[in-house]
C-alpha cells in the first residue's frame, strides 16, 4: 500500500479542500441529516445520538482507510465549509485500481465543487498514491454526475446494463475512467495540486492489527498482556494465539479497531504499574494515591503510596494497607474505562511470577 495513502491526507485545489472528516463536521453534518439531505454514501449514519456521532466521526469514517479498503473525505469549500463527501472504494493494491464516487450537498451543486474534487483525487490517487486506474459509475440519467466526469478529464468506456438498483428498480450506468498515464493526470489538469500534508505522521495499516488477527481466526475475543503472556493463556487457554497480543501504548483506539473486525469482547491482563500507566501516563503513582484515598485509605497510607518511587512500589503498599482487593478492582475499572467503545472489555490486574489475579474489572459493550 501507498504511503502516501495510509498517511493524513490534506489535498486542496484552487476553490477546495478535501480531508478526513473530524468532530469539526459535526453541526454541519447534524444539520444536512436534519434536513434529509440525499450526498452521503448509504454507510454513513443518519443516527444523530452524540456518543455514537462522536465515534464515527472521530475513528469509524476512517477505518476503510485504514484497512486500505479505501477512504473518505470531507469536501469543503473556499469559506471551509462542508460542502459534500468524496470517497475511494474497492481499492485493489494488487491491480492498483479504486472507484471513485461523490456527494454534494443541494447548497453546493452547480458551482463545480465535485469537479475540482474529482480532478484532484484523482491527481493523488492515480500519482503518489500510485494507483494506475480510478473507475467512475454513474446512473446513465445522471446528467449532473456524467458532466463532472467529462469535465473531470474522465473517459466514457461504455454502458453496464440493469448494474444500479434504487427502489426496487435496476438502472444502467454509464461507465468512465482514468488512467495514471492520461493528459488530464499527468498535466494536473485545471492547474490543480493535490499531495498529502507536509510533516503528516502515517497511519497504521490494520490488516495486520491484533484485532484484524483475531478476526481473521475466527474468533471474537482479542486478549492484551504485558509482557509473558503466560498469564493471560492461563486464563483462556482455548483461545488461539491469534487472539493473544501485546498491550499499546495507548489504548484509546483499541475498543474502536475491535468493533470494525467484529470483535465482542478485549481482555486485558497485565500488572498494576502498567494498568496504571495505561489509565493516567502522566502520573501513575499519583493514581494509585488517589485510588487508595477513595477505597478508605488512611491519610499515611495514601501518602505513603503516592511517595512511592514507582507505581508497582506504590501497588505493593495496598496488601500492607489491606487494601489490595478493592484497589485492584478500582484500577481495573478505570482502565476499562479507558476501553469504553461498543465491545466489552475485561481489565484483570495479576501479580507475581505465576500471574496471581488480584483485581478484576468488566464493563459490557456501550450500545448507546
């Protein structure tokens, strides 16, 4: 796959700029659904409860791109406002061909936003993308969208008969292309830029993800551990390794890739000072002060945690303080929380060398 695909993608033409979408499309988003408004693919939500917006907006409309599968992006227009979506679907690396479709909302239409999106899609795709053809379908009475295409530089290869179904009836579509090699590319046609933005950090292909790994076993459960997983195997020893991985640095995204391959449930089983760290990376030991206060902690024993050198020290003062089992639950909810997403998560804090469970924690999938 590309570089230059997997990466944050910004390109921008003489009147438009196309990125991902973000929290910052949100009212203009809610407001087009309110409205009815017909430019978005059929898979984005018409749902408008926060939490689940949020998600999508934030991680969900982006998984395509990060499974290579394809991407979609906001149009925006000279004043930065959402002014519709285009998208790359059926990406095929091993062909190096995409589709290519476009929505823009009724305020935006016959001002040449979806032309000039187009042209520099596919400027990008079809040149540091690498990609070598972008295909274009549109029913055959679309007048509208078979315009952008020939303005677009796209060329008409012929009719696929009965190939679209609306309301129960099929429709023809006409059907167009690009190649890497054509004038309308090569020259950049309109004077159009398009490259991705300079300094972007790569995203991270998950076809390989721990969860994309589970999936593709055929199982639902992805297990995180640190370190010997000897623990963790212990405790579910039927699973395959396939489900078994090392815990992230950061797990804010992990409960989000788990949804998008399938997953029903993430186990997490590893020691207080890295469940700690997981739940506050700035101050694990601090943490772990303030959970002793809040399960009855006397004020020497929480400050004799919150002095400890490190957070494994600060963990080892709950057996003396006798506190060890309602702390342990307590750091594991927090960390589960850290999880929230629409899969279950279990947080077990073990310890010692044979994986001793101290602490455990579940929280059930977030449905809305």
């Amino acid at each position: 796959m590309s570089e230059a695909f997997t990466g944050t993608v910004l390109l921008r033409g003489p009147r438009v700029t196309l990125r991902p979408f973000g929290m910052d499309d949100a009212a203009a988003y809610i407001e087009a659904v309110r409205a009815g408004e017909d430019w978005m693919p059929p898979n984005f939500p018409r749902d408008l409860d926060a939490e689940r917006l949020a998600w999508w907006l934030t991680h969900g409309v982006n998984q395509i791109q990060k499974l290579g599968l394809g991407i979609h992006l906001a149009i925006l227009d000279e004043s930065g406002a959402l002014a519709g979506t285009i998208g790359l679907y059926r990406v095929d690396w091993a062909q190096l061909t995409c589709e290519v479709g476009y929505g823009l909302r009724p305020g935006h239409r016959g001002r040449g936003h979806a032309t000039e999106a187009l042209r520099t899609v596919a400027s990008w795709a079809l040149g540091p993308c690498g990609l070598h053809r972008m295909e274009l379908r549109a029913i055959a009475t679309n007048t509208a969208s078979i315009a952008v295409a020939n303005r677009a530089g796209f060329r008409l290869e012929g009719r696929a008969r009965g190939a679209e179904r609306v309301d129960g009836v099929s429709h023809d579509q006409d059907v167009f292309a690009m190649l890497s090699t054509d004038p309308a590319v090569t020259g950049a046609a309109g004077g159009l830029t398009a490259a991705a933005s300079p300094g972007s950090d790569p995203m991270t292909s998950d076809t390989t993800s721990p969860a994309a790994r589970a999936a593709e076993a055929g199982e639902k459960t992805l297990v995180l551990h640190a370190g010997d997983p000897a623990a963790a195997r212990a405790m579910l020893p039927k699973l395959p390794d396939a489900c078994f991985a090392e815990v992230p640095a950061d797990l804010a995204p992990v409960a989000a890739d788990a949804a998008a391959h399938g997953l029903a449930q993430l186990v997490l089983v590893a020691p207080a000072g890295v469940l700690a760290t997981l739940a506050e990376p700035g101050g694990p030991v601090r943490l772990l002060g303030e959970i002793t206060a809040d399960m009855g902690g006397s004020a020497a024993q929480t400050e004799a945690v919150t002095a400890a050198a490190t957070p494994e020290d600060a963990a080892a003062l709950w057996a003396e303080a006798g506190l060890a089992g309602p702390c342990a639950r307590e750091l594991c909810r927090r960390v589960a929380g850290v999880l929230d997403g629409p899969v279950a998560a279990q947080v077990v804090l073990v310890d010692g060398a044979d994986g001793r469970m101290v602490g455990m924690f579940g929280r059930m999938a977030r449905t809305g």
